[in-house]
C-alpha cells in the first residue's frame, strides 16, 4: 500500500508547481564507504584539462588542414591555425594555473579560478588583436570557424573519455 501525502497547512494534500519536496528524498542520507567512493572514482576519471589542451589542438590541426585543403589557399589554412591556437594557448594558460592553486582553501582555488580565467580571456583578446599583424592576408572567418570549433571540442574530449571506460 503506497503511503499517503501528509496534509499541507491549508488541509489539501495536492502539490503545486511551487513544492520542492521530492518522495525520493526521503530516505535518509548514507556516506559511502572508502571502498565505495574509490570504485566510483575508478568509474568515474577526472577529466585533466591537459587533455582537453590536447583534443583541441588535435582538433585545430584537423580544422586548419581542412581548411587549406578545401581552398587551396595558405591564407586561410594558416588563419585557421591561428584561430585555433588562440583556444589552445589560452586554455593551457589555465590549464597551467588551476594545476598551482591550492585545493585545502576552496575560497582561494574558487578565487584563484576566477583569476585564472580572466588571465585566460585576457590572453585570448590579445591574441585575437594582434591576428591581423601576425598573420598575412588573414582571413577572419577562417579564423573565427576554426576558433569556435577548437572551442566546442571540449565536449568531444569528455565524449572520448567516456568510450575509454
């Protein structure tokens, strides 16, 4: 026999869109065991932001070779590796600062993250102003597709970890 809704304080027992409560949170909360909690890692890696570095700069090289391949054109294939490696540079700068802040103070990781990531956009719009005069004959929408698809790589990475499991 399923159990019945407790009243609520106008006597109805019908729930609203407003009710947070959930049957499934009743029952009370259990701390997994040492044993527990490895298994779950082990089921569950960490994903390393180096290997997301590494996906996306596979991905640029892919994306720039295709790009030179389709037009023919060394402008665009080398736009298209400069868009790319303005993802890659900037997310191994913060690759490299996350691996240094420490993990005992979350206040501090939770600052040094915020830090981080303006050092990263701030090296991304460096990059990104500066394209015109690294790159001869530059090509922004070759720039800018191979940049957003360097950038939505991130995903593939974690899609390859969980096929590796």
């Amino acid at each position: 026999m399923k159990p019945t809704r407790p009243a609520r304080v106008d006597g109805s027992t019908e729930r609203s869109a407003g009710d947070w409560e959930d049957e499934a949170e009743e029952a009370p909360f259990k701390p997994l065991t040492r044993e527990q909690a490895e298994a779950l890692r082990r089921q569950h890696p960490v994903l390393s932001p180096w290997q997301v570095v590494l996906v996306q700069a596979l991905v640029g090289l892919l994306v720039s070779s295709v790009a030179w391949a389709v037009t023919r054109s060394d402008a665009v294939g080398w736009s298209a590796l400069y868009g790319a490696a303005v993802v890659v540079v900037s997310q191994a700068v913060l690759a490299r600062g996350m691996s240094r802040l420490p993990t005992e103070n979350v206040r501090a990781a939770a600052m040094g993250f915020m830090v981080w990531e303006l050092i990263k956009i701030a090296v991304a719009v460096s990059m990104l102003a500066a394209a015109q005069v690294v790159v001869p004959s530059l090509s922004w929408p070759a720039l800018l597709v191979a940049l957003v698809v360097c950038l939505k790589a991130s995903w593939l990475a974690l899609l390859m970890r969980r096929r590796v499991r």
